[in-house]
C-alpha cells in the first residue's frame, strides 16, 4: 500500500480550491496569543484529514489540559485520522507539559517534532531527507520508532574548485539526466576549465517508493510546494 502523503494547506488555500487533494492537513491550529488554548482552529476538514499544531505564537503559560481538550473535540468532530505536534522551538518545558498531555487525551495517533519526542513512544515527526544522505542512514538514528516525515523538493548545486567545495542555491533549470538511486536524487554535470558543479534535486516519488517498508508511515508536504 502506497505511503499517504498529506499536503498541509491554509485555509485560504482550502477555500479556493474547489476539488481538494486525497489527503490534506490543517496549518494550522496555533496557541492563542490572548489566552491559554489555541486559535485558529478548523471549523470542517473531509474526514481523514491530518490536524496540525505548530508554535508559531511561542507557548507562554498555556494550559496543557485545555489544549489538550480543544484538540481532542477537534479531532473527534472532523473524524481526523491524526494529529501532528509541529513544534520547532526546542527546549520548553511547558511544552513538553502540553505534549504529554495531547498524546494521552487523543483517540487518534499523535506525532511530535523531535524536540519533543526523544522520551516517548509516540511517532516522531522528522525534517525532510537532507541532500546526499541516504533514507536509511539518515533514519537509523530513530531506529524502533515509527516516523512522519517531512517532504519538500531539495535541491541545490555543488561548486567544485580548488580551493574545495561549496553548497550553494540550485542555479539553473537545465539537464538532469543522471539518477543517483541510493541518495534518491537527479543530478546534472556543467564544467569548465576550473570549475565542476554538480546540480542536485531531489526525486520525491523515487523516495516515497523507497520508503515503503520503512519505519516510516506517512509523509507531509506543502500544498505550495508538491500538490
């Protein structure tokens, strides 16, 4: 069975497409800068949809018990089929206060970012798969867990001088005839008298085919981006 890909959108995105992906994910639910739960929260998703929360307003004397009943009422009314805890702030306690409390109130499988999921058993969101890095190698530090990953289309080109080699922003839109199974991704070759850059980007589906069978059990993307 196909991995599903959830295609995180706004809700202005939402509102003006007519026809929606098969699986899409609220971006999303944040924590109320005037009180102590959350705001900007769905008032109807299609059912299966993905709930998400992130720290974009950073968490400041929120009440974990009423955060974790908002999400709960959320998840149970428009039949999500997960919730994910989008937090890249590293380092709060009262986070973490607030995690622990979403995982034990949801009936719904819950990941967390891994800033916050080293100590549980819950699935554990991770950033998307860098550049030049095997899925397996780059996995294998969470081995036992179950994964959500991130996915967006990285790329990027390779400066090969004398001087050594320097990651810089992909630069052009030209060939990319060669396949590089192992790292996922097509790359092309342009040289001159003293430099070689290579020009990477990565194949999404040649890594959504990799990683069936994996510890991984869903990925999520941008709508902006993938869909």
């Amino acid at each position: 069975m196909p991995l599903p890909i959830y295609l995180a959108m706004t809700a202005a995105e939402i509102e003006k497409n007519s026809v929606l992906p098969q699986q899409i994910a609220w971006m999303a639910c944040h924590f109320s800068p005037y009180g102590t739960g959350l705001s900007n929260c769905p008032t109807q998703l299609p059912p299966g949809s993905m709930l998400i929360l992130n720290d974009r307003t950073p968490v400041c004397g929120h009440d974990p018990q009423q955060v974790a009943a908002q999400l709960r009422e959320l998840a149970e009314t428009l039949q999500c089929s997960r919730v994910l805890l989008d937090l890249q702030r590293p380092g709060s306690a009262q986070t973490q206060q607030i995690v622990t409390a979403v995982i034990q109130a949801l009936p719904c499988p819950v990941a967390v970012s891994q800033f916050y999921g080293q100590d549980l058993s819950c699935p554990v969101f991770l950033p998307p798969l860098p550049l030049l890095q095997t899925p397996e190698a780059y996995l294998a530090s969470w081995k036992g867990r179950e994964i959500w990953l991130d996915v967006a289309p990285e790329q990027a080109t390779y400066r090969i001088t004398e001087s050594g080699c320097a990651k810089l922003a992909l630069d052009t839109d030209g060939d990319f005839s060669h396949t590089e199974a192992d790292l996922c991704c097509d790359y092309g070759i342009a040289q001159t008298e003293d430099v070689i850059c290579f020009h990477v980007r990565q194949d999404i589906a040649a890594l959504v085919r990799r990683l069936e069978g994996s510890a991984v059990t869903c990925l999520v993307g941008l709508y902006q981006q993938l869909g």
